[in-house]
C-alpha cells in the first residue's frame, strides 16, 4: 500500500469503494459521504485534502470526478490525540454521558484554537474536564460539532467519538437541531417575525458576514418570543439554520441591531438615564439558552437549557424585564 496510506499511531483502516453505473459522474468527497455513514462531508474532504484517498493508483483531491469502474480506496487514520493541552479552566457541565457532553460557554471563551487565541479555550478546558474525548473534528477541536461566538454564552454540544460526531453534524447539517437564544435589541420588535435572508462573507469587510454576499446561503431566524421595554426589545429568536454571526446580522439587516454588538451597530455611546444599565455590558446581549437534538445513540430527543448569565440578567431586570427568558429552566429529554 503506498505512503500515503499509512498512518502514525497504527495502521490505517482501509476502505474500497466501487463506483458503479448509477453513480454516474460525481465529485468524490459527495461520493464517500453519501457511501459512508457516520462520517460528515467536511470530515472526508479533509481527509482526502491530507492525501488519504485514491482512485486507482492516483491520489484523488474533494473535487475529482470519479467515473463508473473507478475504484476509490479512502484510508481511515486512527485516532490521534489532540494537540491542545488540557487546562484546568472551570467549566459547566450540563449534561454527560459515553457519547457526548453538553457544556455551558462562558462569554469570552473562544471555542477552539486558532491564531491568537492558542490556549485558555473551551477545548483546552474540556481536554482537563473530560478524560474521554478521540481526536475527531481535527486536532485542534476535537469533537466541535458547531460553535459560539467568543462573545455568545451558552450551550454548545460535543461529541466525544466518531460516531456520535458524525450523528450529530448530520442532524446540524438536516435542521433537525432546535437551537433558541436570548437577546436584546434596539426598537420594537413582535413576536412571530420570520427573517429570511441569504449571508455570508461581505465582499468589502472579509471579517464579517452580510447580506451582500456574492455567495451567499439561505439563512432563517424566528422570533418566538419578545418583551417590549424602554427603547428596545427582550426576544427569544431560534435559528433554522446556523451560519456564523447569523442572528447579529440578520437583526442588524432589519434595522434592530443586538444591543452591545460592536461589530453590526449595536454600541450606542450617548444613553439617556434610563438606559444607563447598558453602559455595564461589556458584549453582545446574546445567549444560547436552549438546544434539542435527537441522541446520537438512541434517538431520544434531548432538551436542554441555560438560565441566562448574570451580567444580561441583571441589566435586563435593570430595564423592567420580567418574561419568560428570565425565569428558572430545567434540563432533561423533550416531551413527546
């Protein structure tokens, strides 16, 4: 077997796939994904991306177009251990089983590393807390199945093994996901408002998303709740699809910025006295406040909930808030 296909740490599982008649031309990493269950699409263009897949004797790139009578040979490395060290960071674990573990993010914890932010992350702290984690989702966040902004707490999922990772990210991937989050916005807003908007990179400002993407994708957020107060609204939003920044900038595109968003005009720095409490927000007024999933192992429906964190519920009762996004949650499986 070439090079290639070998793997530290032990050898590598081998897998042939024989492209037959009714595969027709098709690229190869939509041919494994939909060949191989378990496995998400963005795992295997990584894995043929590192120089794990074949067709024939040719190493094969995402994009190749595989033909009928091609054989494709992927070549599955063992689990590696992650690179991040562990950190005893205090971290709040909702909910843990062999399969998964459902944490609490802090606001201004990056979820894995990347450049600046090496060390003190929810990887790092969950490397310390959780003894049981493989090396899925790359390296550097291992088990990350989505994430949070650094400013956004709330609940994040992660999966502790392959099979559980690639369960889930299909069930991210398919909208089967309910993800509910809390915020505060400038204006008035009502209940029931759908925002449809596709976004994705602003051609001017690579660094942020917007609606003037030259490719962008189909983004849904819903209002399910809202509380109007003293120039702005308490709202709970759930989002159908989960495209980085989504809330912020959809909020922003119709006119009712997340207040203390310093990126999609959400700072305002004159107040009036009734408003003063915002000046102790130091981030977006956002939180995750509840996630439902099916569980990656016997598909019973998980519910779980996060009370919103101190710094929001105090400025929100600062406000005259006192509906439903303040009161005490519970966390178990979903009724029905």
């Amino acid at each position: 077997m070439p090079a290639a296909h070998d793997a530290p740490g032990g050898p590598a599982e081998l897998i042939r796939v024989d492209v037959g008649a009714a595969d027709g031309a098709v690229r190869l990493d939509r041919l494994l994904a939909a060949r191989l269950a378990g496995r998400t699409r963005s795992q295997l263009q990584r894995l043929i991306r590192d120089g794990h897949a074949r067709i024939g004797s040719k190493t094969g790139r995402p994009g190749s177009v595989v033909q009928a009578g091609d054989v494709v040979t992927l070549a599955i490395p063992p689990p590696r251990p992650a690179v991040p060290e562990p950190e005893p960071i205090p971290l709040t674990i909702v909910y843990e089983d062999s399969d998964l573990v459902v944490v609490d993010k802090p606001a201004g914890m990056v979820v894995h590393p990347a450049a600046g932010h090496a060390r003190h992350t929810l990887v790092n702290a969950l490397l310390h807390h959780v003894t049981d984690l493989s090396g899925i989702g790359g390296a550097l966040r291992p088990g990350i199945v989505h994430r949070l902004d650094r400013g956004t707490s709330g609940l994040i999922v992660v999966a502790k093994h392959d099979r559980s990772h690639g369960e889930l990210a299909r069930q991210f991937r398919c909208r089967e996901v309910e993800k509910t989050y809390v915020t505060l916005v400038w204006g008035a807003m009502e209940a029931g408002r759908q925002i449809d908007l596709a976004i994705g990179r602003d051609p001017v400002d690579r660094k942020k998303i917007s609606t003037r993407s030259r490719r962008p994708r189909a983004a849904v957020t819903r209002v399910v709740s809202a509380e109007q107060l003293d120039d702005a609204t308490l709202l709970e939003v759930r989002i159908v699809t989960g495209r980085t920044h989504q809330i912020r900038v959809h909020l922003r595109a119709v006119g009712h910025p997340v207040v203390g968003d310093p990126d999609y005009g959400g700072v305002r720095r004159r107040l009036p006295p009734r408003l003063r409490a915002l000046q102790r927000l130091e981030r977006p007024f956002l939180h995750a406040s509840r996630l439902v999933f099916s569980h990656p192992r016997d598909g019973r429906r998980m519910a779980l909930d996060s009370d919103l964190p101190d710094d929001l519920r105090e400025i929100a009762h600062a406000l005259g808030a006192r509906g439903e996004p303040l009161r005490r949650t519970e966390t178990g499986e979903a009724p029905g």
